[in-house]
C-alpha cells in the first residue's frame, strides 16, 4: 500500500505537463493525507494502551533558537518578554542532534538518535551524497501513545524535515513550506478550537531558519540592507574587515528581532487556548540553535566540513550555541526554574508522567518531574565526519574519532567553551559514556519527492 501511495504521488507531481501541474497539487495532497491516515492507523494498531488524565497538550518548537539569546539566559536584547513569565524553564536543555530531522525524532520519541535510527548516512556525511535514514519502524511516538489512549493529534510545521518525522505519526498533518508564525499559529488555533479534548498538536516554526525575512516590527533599531543577509555569507572568510563587521552586526540584530517577533506570536497563542484548568500543558523549545562565528578557527583547525563551512549555522559541530536551546514546561506542578543540564528526550516521558501516563521503558529520558539527568548526550551530525558529545558534572566533552580531536571543557568555569583544559582521567571517564553507547542502524533511505527536495534546498540543505 505505502509503495502504491508513494507511486501515484510520482505521477501527480513529475509526469503532467507544466500547464496543469497546480490542478493536480491537490490530488496530490490528497493522496498524502490518505497515506498519512492508513499508515497512522496500521501503527496505532501495533501501540501500548496508556491511560491519561486527558489533559491536552501542545508542543512548540522553534526551529534554530538558541538559549543564550533568549531572555530566559539574561541576554543583553529583551529578546523573549512573554516567554520569561511563564514556569518551569530550563535555559541550559541540549538537543540530541544539531539540526532537525534527528533531534524532532528525539523530542517526539524520548530517544536519542542512536536509539531511534533517524541517523545521517556514511562516514563522511553531506545531503547531497547522504539521504539520512527513516526511523526506526518499531519506535513509538509520544503522538501514537496519546491517539491510542484517544487524542486527536495534529502536526503543523513549516520545515521539511519536520514534517518527514511526523508523516504517518499524526492523525492530522499540514505542511506549510515557509509560512511565518503568524500563518501558523492561525492555523493550529483554526485547528484547535474546531476539535473536542483530549488533543494533542505539534507545531515547528521557521522564522530563524533561512531564509530569513526581514519583519516590519525592528524592536532593536533598523535592520539595514547587507548582501545575503537573509541567506549566510562569509561561510569561510571572517577576516575582521569593515565589511565583515557590518554583516555580522546586521545578521544578529535581524536574528534577535525574529525571536522577539515568534515571542510575540506565541503570546498571541497563549491568549486563545484557554486558561486555568481549561489550559492545556505547554511545551517550548528549540530543536537546535545557531551558530554565529563563535568557533568558527578551532572548527576550521580540527575539523572538515565538505561545504567548506566554518562557524556558521547548524548541522556540523556539537558547540552549545548551536546544542543549548530554551525548554519551558508550562505546567502547575514544574513553578521553578532549573539551572541544571537536561536533555530534550526528557520532552515524551515528562509529557507522560504530567497525563498520569507510564513512560516506556524503551526510552532514553526521564520524568522531569522526578529530577534531573546526570548526563545529556548530543550527536547525529549532518556535516562532515560524525561527532558525539557528553555533558556530566559540569564537563563537557567533544569526541570527534575520524577527526582525530577530543575536546574538554569546564562549564561552571568557561561556558562559552573558548578554552579547552586537559584533564586525562576526566575525558576518559566521559570518553567511557560515549563509547558505551550502541548505535541502530536506522530503516531505508527518507523517500524526498522533487518538491519536497526544492523545498529544502531553498532551507539550504542541498547544493
């Protein structure tokens, strides 16, 4: 059945002429959305009965928001006013991967990528050469779990690889290839307030991934016009020039404005769900952050990247601007703050625990409800040769094998991971952890029809 789908969709997209391709996009839509539905329930057949409270629930990712620009970590830009009043922050949570199609598997799984087979392919990994592997058949969604136990569940993003993990794990499924916050947030409260409880919807926005655009609203003063500002320059030549500077200075100052412009729209989310015990829990967070040139000589000193890029953007290194996102759980029993390092596989089991739920034993994380982690890994690059890293007891490590490099460092002592120490019992301890861990091979290569694929080129993933 899923080869019939997948053929006919073939055949509404690449063998019509130009002339009456628009008449059958919605064939092809259609055909997507029966696709969805039959494979959803083929794998609800084969889910755990959870019971729950019926709480609703709601998820919010932003998609390459990083922590420390976000007012949660004290950052210089009131960047996010109405995402700091709320309860239950985590301003120092790491992704499991750094970009998105693993680290959503990890959010909406509770498992990190090797757990969940949604890996890249190859030693020396690029899109262009290696499709990344669908994950693994026999691993449960949060998504599947709660439709089991009677939610509808809705998964609305504006990012490709977001909505290749949740095809066929979502009852309802839009895909709205750059579409703002605004568009999608109208969308899901369409959705929202047109079913009953219990419901359970995903929501992914792209604001701050490129391409940018460049918002009406500039809170932090003119966003001045710089060749390629929506895009990313300088991918390898950071020369400290005048010309340089201005970018820099101009790339930030529009990235903070798009935060403060998806803080905005997520309030406008929160007025129109429901309040007290009619509001559903909350969930926020980044699926990885973005780099700024912060590392950009020790990436170009130890490591190979085969687009040539350095220091920039996401996807290729284990760097906390690029792991550390913000995580909020808005809920009634998480009222205080948390400076501890905690994992975003920690998302599904404490979901879970809040509906009264039993968290699956298959997974990686834990309740934050019953405390905190004693170590967080990240891993899964999509760039370059493979890189894992480890955080426990304040300690960071960088294990890159093929690279030849392993990178300590102190985080109570250096957060900004400018100098690495050299302590040998230390990095052989975290070395042990990484090691330890057994990896799946994943499914068969993510099947990327032609739109699809242009749409994510136009994100930058393939040449």
């Amino acid at each position: 059945m899923t080869q019939l789908f997948r053929h006919l969709e073939r055949i509404a997209v690449d063998r019509v002429p130009e002339r009456i391709k628009p008449y059958l996009r919605t064939v092809r839509n259609r055909i997507k959305d029966s696709h969805n539905t039959v494979e959803y329930h083929r794998r609800l057949n084969g889910t755990p009965l959870v019971e729950t409270n019926g709480k609703d629930v709601i998820i919010v990712v932003v998609d390459c928001l990083r922590a420390d620009h976000t007012s949660l970590r004290d950052y210089e830009r009131e960047t996010t006013p109405f995402l700091s009043t709320l309860t239950g922050q985590y301003p120092h949570a790491i992704s499991a991967a750094p970009w998105t199609y693993s680290s959503v598997s990890s959010i909406l799984t509770g498992r990190y990528p090797h757990n969940h087979g949604a890996l890249p392919q190859g030693e020396f990994r690029n899109f262009d050469d290696n499709v990344p592997r669908e994950i693994d058949d026999d691993v449960m969604f949060l998504s599947e779990l709660l439709g089991n136990a009677g939610y509808d569940t809705f998964a609305l993003t504006s990012i490709g690889f977001a909505d290749i993990v949740s095809q066929g794990r979502f009852l309802d499924r839009q895909y709205r290839h750059d579409a703002d916050a605004t568009t999608l947030v109208d969308e899901l409260l369409e959705w929202w307030h047109s079913h009953e409880s219990p419901r359970f919807a995903y929501l992914h926005l792209a604001d701050l991934h490129e391409p940018l655009s460049i918002p009406n609203n500039q809170p932090f003063g003119h966003i001045e016009e710089v060749d390629g500002l929506q895009r990313w320059n300088f991918h390898n030549s950071t020369t400290p020039t005048e010309e340089f500077q201005h970018y820099h200075t101009e790339k930030v100052r529009l990235y903070d404005t798009l935060i403060r412009y998806v803080d905005n729209q997520l309030e406008r989310l929160y007025e129109n769900i429901g309040y007290g015990d009619n509001r559903p829990l909350v969930v926020i967070t980044g699926d990885h952050g973005e780099e700024f040139w912060e590392h950009v000589d020790i990436e170009r000193k130890h490591f190979e990247d085969p687009r040539n890029y350095y220091g920039i953007g996401h996807g290729h290194a284990l760097f906390n601007e690029i792991v550390n996102v913000p995580l909020i759980i808005d809920h009634s029993d998480i009222e205080e703050s948390s400076d501890d390092w905690v994992s975003l596989v920690d998302i599904a089991p404490t979901v879970l625990d809040a509906l009264g739920a039993n968290p699956q034993k298959e997974i990686d994380g834990s309740s934050l409800f019953l405390g905190n982690e004693s170590k967080v890994y990240s891993e899964a690059v999509g760039y370059g040769y493979e890189k894992k890293m480890v955080i426990e007891d304040g300690y960071k490590l960088i294990h890159a094998e093929q690279d030849g490099v392993d990178l300590l460092y102190d985080l109570d002592m250096d957060d900004t991971e400018k100098q690495p120490i050299d302590d040998k019992k230390r990095k052989e301890t975290l070395l042990e952890q990484i090691r330890s861990v057994d990896e799946k091979q994943g499914g068969s290569e993510i099947k990327i029809d032609k739109e699809s694929k242009e749409h994510l080129q136009d994100l930058g993933y393939f040449e």
